[in-house]
C-alpha cells in the first residue's frame, strides 16, 4: 500500500518534537504498509514549531525514507478558524516563516 499524507499525531511527535518521535513514526507507518507520509506541526508555540523543525534537520540523515518532510499546517489561521487554539494564534512576519524555511534546510513542505 502506498499511502502519502500529513500525519499529525501528538504522541509521536506534535506535542513533543524529537528525531525520536520521527524515528517512532517512520517504523510504525511501514509497518503498517505507508510508504511516505509528512510529519506535521499544527498551530503551535513558536518553541515547538521551531524544535519541530531541529528534530527533521537532526534525524534527517538517519531517516528510513518514507518520512518526506515537515508540513508546517495552519501557520496563522483567521480569527473564525481558530477554535481550541485562539491563544496561540497570530499573525506571521515574512521574516518569521523566512526563518523558519531558512531553519529547516529545504526539509519544511
């Protein structure tokens, strides 16, 4: 089975970014027959979008294959998408999501 998507799953790697959340993520994916999918950052604190981006740059070189990037969602929703995460939304700065490309070394989608 081929599958490509956006996996987005707290425990692995959304709440607590690390190469050893993507490492957890990648081997249970093929396992289970998914052979690429982007790990994904949803509205988050500037902290964890930014360790999220370290921890793909750090196990890049280590990764399996089916991992294909960062996919960075709902950077800065508007005010009547927010929902659950009014707190931490705001609006971007060109020179924040440069940065954050910048930062991610071609790896952020």
């Amino acid at each position: 089975m081929t599958c490509k998507f956006t996996v987005q799953a707290s425990p692995f790697f959304g709440g607590d970014p690390s190469p050893e959340a993507l490492a957890q993520m990648e081997h249970t994916l093929l396992a289970e027959g998914c052979t690429g999918f982007f790990a994904t950052i949803a509205t988050n604190t500037d902290d964890i979008i930014e360790r999220g981006i370290d921890a793909i740059v750090n196990y890049w070189d280590n990764h399996v294959g089916n991992l294909l990037g960062l996919h960075r969602r709902a950077v800065f929703k508007p005010k009547t998408l927010r929902g659950a995460s009014t707190g931490i939304d705001k609006k971007a700065t060109l020179a924040q999501v440069k940065s954050w490309i910048e930062r991610g070394k071609g790896l952020v989608k």
